[in-house]
C-alpha cells in the first residue's frame, strides 16, 4: 500500500483476483453473491440514497477524521443485514465479501472526491470491519484478543461509529 504518497491504490478487483487463488471455487461462488447482496443494498435505484446519505450523515457526525473507523462500521452494519436476510449463509463469508465490498465503497468515495481516501483510511477500515464481525459472529473471539466478553466491559469493546439506518438493521 502506498501511504507514503498519501494514495488510494485499492481496488475491489485487485483485492477478488488475489482471494480468488486462495479459495475453492465454491468459496469464491458465496462470497461473489454475499459481494453482490451489498453491492445491491447499496447502490440499487431503491436503497442507494438512504444507505449512502446515512454513511455520509455518519461521516459528518464524527467527522472526517474517523472515516476509517464510520467506513468500517457501515459496511459492517451492511454485511450484518445482507447476513439476517440470507438463508443458510456461512458467516465466514462476510469478511471476504465485506473486505471487498468496502474496497469498492473507498473507491466510490474516493472517485467522487467527496473525502480523501488513501490505502491507509482502507486498511483501518478493513481493521475495523474485521473486528466487529468476529466480534459479532465468533463467540470466543474476545478471549483470543484477551478483551473481556461482550457486556463484561462495554468501554473495551470497539464501539462502532454508526447509530442510525444501518445500525438499526435497516429499518
């Protein structure tokens, strides 16, 4: 990643060409349709608008700043609602759709200049949106980090910077 020159060098192709030798064809076939379940929820004619005008409302709140950190909060809150509407979908799918998918979101965002995006701003992003999933989807995942369990100590947990639509599954 080039940080040095400030850039954003990622991209959702570059990131699935190199998954794709390191997953079985049946692999790579449920994270292309859990991939294109969030492509759909955020950018369809009939979501586009209230799923992005919550990212950016989230971005505004909390300010540019801590775009990593509402970037991969958003996309997590997406992966968790493609995941509660999907039958039978492996939740270790989500954190390869979900990389993806956040790699496309940054380019969004970064070809529309409405926020600077370098490879730094994805790779904490990409932290984030890790975290949070495994949070979410590994019951012993606390354990492995040494943090204590969800509810424990709720000031250790990484909080999430969204709070609205996304946050609330949604609705």
């Amino acid at each position: 990643m080039d940080n040095q020159n400030n850039k954003f060098t990622v991209t959702a192709k570059s990131l699935a060409k190199a998954m794709e030798s390191k997953m079985s064809t049946q692999e790579n076939a449920m994270v292309g349709k859990v991939y294109m379940a969030a492509m759909k929820l955020a950018f369809s004619t009939h979501t586009h608008f209230k799923v992005m005008d919550e990212i950016d409302a989230e971005l505004k709140k909390h300010g540019i700043n801590n775009a990593s950190s509402v970037l991969g909060s958003e996309t997590s809150h997406i992966m968790q609602i493609v995941y509660s509407q999907a039958k039978g979908l492996p939740p270790a799918a989500l954190i390869p759709s979900g990389i993806l998918f956040l790699a496309k979101l940054c380019e969004f965002y970064s070809k529309s200049l409405s926020m600077p995006m370098n490879d730094k701003v994805f790779a904490d992003a990409a932290h984030m949106l890790i975290t949070l999933l495994r949070s979410k989807f590994e019951p012993d995942f606390h354990n492995k980090i040494g943090m204590p369990a969800q509810g424990a100590a709720p000031a250790a947990q990484p909080q999430p910077a969204g709070g609205g639509l996304l946050a609330q599954g949604g609705q």
